[in-house]
C-alpha cells in the first residue's frame, strides 16, 4: 500500500513532522539524525473531508501524512521531511485522541472484547511536494478486562494515554490490554519504520 517516485538523495537535513513521543524514539532508536518540527494543521477537517468522500481509511491516514510533511517541507524546502498519521477504526468509527481521561476511559470501554484495526501511515516531502508515501495495518483484539481492571488502568498510566488513538501504550502496561495482535510492532506505534528506512538507504540517507 504505498506509493514512490524518485527519492532526493545526497546529504539533507531529515525533519520530523510530528510530537509523538513513540515516532520520535522509534527514529532515534534507529539511528537516524532528525530534528522534529510538528506540523499543526486541521487534521479534523481534511479526516472528515476524505470521510465524507468516502475515501479508504488508508487513504485517509496516507493523505493526512502527507498533508502534515508538505506544511512543514514548504517552511524547510531543502530538508527532506517525515509526516505520520495513525487511524483506530472499529466497526465504521474512526477514534480520534482522547480529549480527556474520561474519555479515554470510554474509549477503551469501546474498545474491550472487541478486535479493532490500526492505520499508520508515512509520507516524505521535499521542496514542498510529497516524493514518497505508504501505510501499513494492524489488527488488534482487546480482552474481556473487568471494570476494575480499566478503571485502575487508566488510574495509573494518566494523561499519557491522551497521545494515542487508543487510549492506551502497547510497549509498556497496555500489553495487558490485549488477548491478539497481528501485525508489525512498530506500525502499531504509530509509524511503518521499515518501509520508510529502506526509501531513506535508497535516497542515500542511510547506509546500505
């Protein structure tokens, strides 16, 4: 689920176009030199616009990260810059951040004994056009937790878990969250890291 063209190559600065705490680890445990830059756009509005279109909720997830890296590539056009977006679809719904902690507890809520699907999606822009996207999905099924399990749960991660979709960590205690999970660990986090590092070696900014 992806699409290329060429790739500007040669040293260039890597910017990235995101506040996620996840992302940015991911990166740096990789080994990549960035600096971060979040582009803040009105993703509700581009989200609900591609919604009502009817458009895949992949394309909806690609053309929102797409969105977040020309922003930033037009105010840096000689760096080469990274966007990300992640959708939690179950059912029909499409989840956004939790305002709260209440309602990441009622996210959650939502969420148990049911399997929902995850959309992470990442696309490259340089000189302020977008030269390379793609996306990935998860599937993810939540156990039956007891109401005391979510209460105490939501209690002790705190407003952390309003940074994710799904109101929840699955790299610290929210593991305990979930009875099965298939797909790639780090689209799950929120960015499809080896697609990406593979364009990021073909552009020469990686070693092969």
């Amino acid at each position: 689920m992806s699409e290329s063209n060429d790739e500007p190559s040669g040293e260039i600065n890597l910017i990235l176009a995101s506040a996620s705490p996840a992302r940015k680890t991911m990166l740096e445990n990789a080994g990549l030199s960035f600096s971060v830059q979040p582009a803040h756009v009105d993703e509700a509005a581009l989200r609900d616009h591609l919604a009502h279109e009817g458009a895949p909720v992949s394309e909806i997830a690609a053309s929102l990260a797409e969105f977040k890296a020309t922003t930033i590539s037009r105010q840096n056009p000689d760096a080469l810059v990274i966007g990300a977006d992640q959708l939690l679809v179950l059912g029909h719904e499409i989840f956004e951040k939790p305002k709260d902690m209440a309602e990441a507890g009622q996210h959650l809520q939502k969420l148990r004994g049911q399997t929902h699907e995850l959309i992470s999606a990442v696309a490259l822009a340089h000189n302020g056009a977008c030269v390379w996207r793609g996306s990935d999905a998860a599937r993810l099924t939540m156990r039956e937790f007891s109401p005391y399990f979510l209460e105490e749960y939501v209690a002790s991660e705190g407003e952390v878990l309003l940074q994710s979709v799904g109101a929840y960590r699955l790299e610290g205690r929210g593991a305990q969250l979930f009875s099965k999970i298939d797909g790639d660990y780090f689209t799950i986090l929120g960015l499809p890291l080896l697609p990406l590092l593979d364009v990021l070696r073909e552009g020469d900014m990686l070693l092969s």
